[in-house]
C-alpha cells in the first residue's frame, strides 16, 4: 500500500500490490530510504511548528489550514476531480469515508498536541496498527511487539494521565481513527489511480473539518504571515511526506519500509526536544524506546 496518512506512514502497505513504475532519471537515482528519511523528518517537524502557531490560532484552526492547503495542492496538481466522475459508486463511497476519516483524524491528533508532548502522541499512534498487524499476523514476533509497544504507550501515559485526561483521549482517539485510516488507503491503494483518489480524499476532507475548523481559521485568511504559516504547515505535514512516501515505497520491500517506520517515535521525540524544547524524562526515554521496539519486531499481514 501506498502511504494515505493523516499524520504518519501507513502500516498496511503491500509492496506487491502493484509493480514498480520507473520515476524520472533524478528520483530513480537517490536512493529509497533518502525519501524515507525527508518523509520521518518532515512527519513531525510540520506539526511542531503547527504546535507554535497554537499560540495566536486555536488548533481546529491549525488542523483546517492543514488539511485546506493540501488540498489545494493536489487539487492544482492532479485535479482529483476529473478523475472522481469516472469513479463508481462504490469507490466514490471510499473516497468520501476516506476523506471524513482524515478530517477527523486530523483533528483529534492537533487537539492531542495541543496538550500532550509530541513524542507520547506520537508513540500512541502506532499503538493501534501494531495491534492490528498481531492480529492480522498472530505470530510470537508480533506477540512480542504489541507487548513492547504497549509498555512503552503505558509507561508514557502513566505518569500524566490523571492531569490530561482529555489529552490522552484525544490520542487515543487518533490512534484508532489512524487504524481505520489504513483500512480505508489500503483499499484505496489496491485499485489505479491511488494518488487521484488521494487527492479527492483530501478536498472531502478539507469540506468535512469546515464546520469545525472555519470558525478559527476565518481570521487568519486575513492575515497573509499567519496564512503562509499555515500553508506551510500544510505542505511540510502533508504534501512533503505523501510524495517522498510514494518514492520510498515503489522500491523498498514491505519488511524494510516496516522496519524503518521504527525512526518515528524517535524522530518524534528528537523534532519535539528540537523545534519546541520538550525535554524527555529518564522514564519517558525508556518508554519511547519500547515502542520504537515494538515498531521495529511488528510485522504486517501480506
């Protein structure tokens, strides 16, 4: 499966869903795991500075300017709606569950940051899909990475979850909506066209999250400094790591696309100690560094 992420990575990808089509001569000529590594980065450093602008835009706000953007990008460059009138019913049907799916995800992950240091919502993302992959795949080696994952989310959440219960909730609820996400994209992956339908995906979103988002948003489309942060919120969160996804998994195995999503916890922790000063605890350090095992060990179902 091709990424479709709201916030991170797909798990469910199959790297034999479909051949390798040949890019230009520039891409084929850097290799995969480059790709991968701009995606880790740019995965959490768009919502770090997502995090910043929390001071003078409430996060709905934040997360409609991030979906809207990249909408409009694909929208500008693949102009999913010629494609989306060819759909049947069926698919136009995934699109649109696809696309609510992202919005309320989306969502519930920017009020989870809002309240919660990016690196715990960050490994509570991945609590869910490792569950999934053990179940899909019950073998000791995913036994053993739902165990590790789940230590880590409950040694991350165990010493704060009395003070940021609604933080936490809000997580969690991101993690299950991510799960739901990868069921929906590896659907969408599985049939031509998957970037199209991407792209519509994300215009149905971009009008699902209005009603909630607008109200927060509204006064920074009068503002052009706000608004271009915003926008490049968008691009950096969304648009950055859905490309060099598509370029990194056309030529990488599924076990070593897997293997590297690992980085991610860790590079959520590192973006967060970085970009917003969030200094781990010993504790949290260790927490951290059991999901990033789980991560590691997970394996998904073919």
């Amino acid at each position: 499966m091709h990424s479709t992420r709201g916030n991170g990575p797909s798990l469910y990808w199959n790297a034999k869903s479909r051949p390798y089509r040949r890019g230009s001569a520039v891409t084929d000529r850097i290799p995969p795991h480059a790709f991968f590594l701009v995606s880790a980065l740019f995965h959490y450093l768009g919502p770090s500075f997502a995090v910043l602008l929390f001071a003078r835009i409430a996060p709905l706000g934040v997360a409609w300017l991030r979906i809207a953007s990249a909408a409009v990008v694909f929208g500008l460059w693949r102009r999913p709606w010629r494609y989306a009138l060819a759909l049947s019913a069926a698919d136009r049907r995934l699109v649109l569950a696809l696309g609510i799916v992202l919005a309320a995800m989306n969502s519930c992950f920017y009020l989870a940051i809002a309240r919660l240091p990016l690196r715990t919502v960050g490994a509570i993302e991945f609590l869910g899909p490792i569950g999934l992959a053990a179940i899909g795949l019950r073998t000791t080696r995913n036994v053993a990475a739902l165990g590790c994952a789940a230590a880590g989310v409950f040694v991350l959440t165990d010493a704060r979850f009395a003070s940021e219960t609604i933080g936490y909730l809000f997580a969690f609820a991101n993690c299950g909506l991510f799960v739901l996400y990868g069921v929906l994209g590896h659907r969408i992956a599985s049939r031509a066209g998957g970037i199209d339908r991407l792209g519509a995906a994300m215009l149905v979103a971009m009008v699902a999250a209005l009603p909630v988002g607008i109200a927060d948003a509204a006064p920074v489309l009068l503002d052009p400094l706000l608004l271009a942060a915003g926008i490049g919120v968008g691009v950096s969160s969304s648009v950055i790591p859905y490309v060099c996804d598509q370029f990194a998994m056309a030529r990488l195995p599924r076990a070593s696309f897997a293997l590297l999503l690992s980085l991610l916890p860790a590079t959520a922790a590192v973006v967060g100690l970085v970009v917003l000063g969030q200094i781990p605890s010993p504790v949290e350090v260790v927490g951290i560094g059991l999901v990033v095992a789980g991560v590691a060990l997970h394996r998904p179902a073919a």
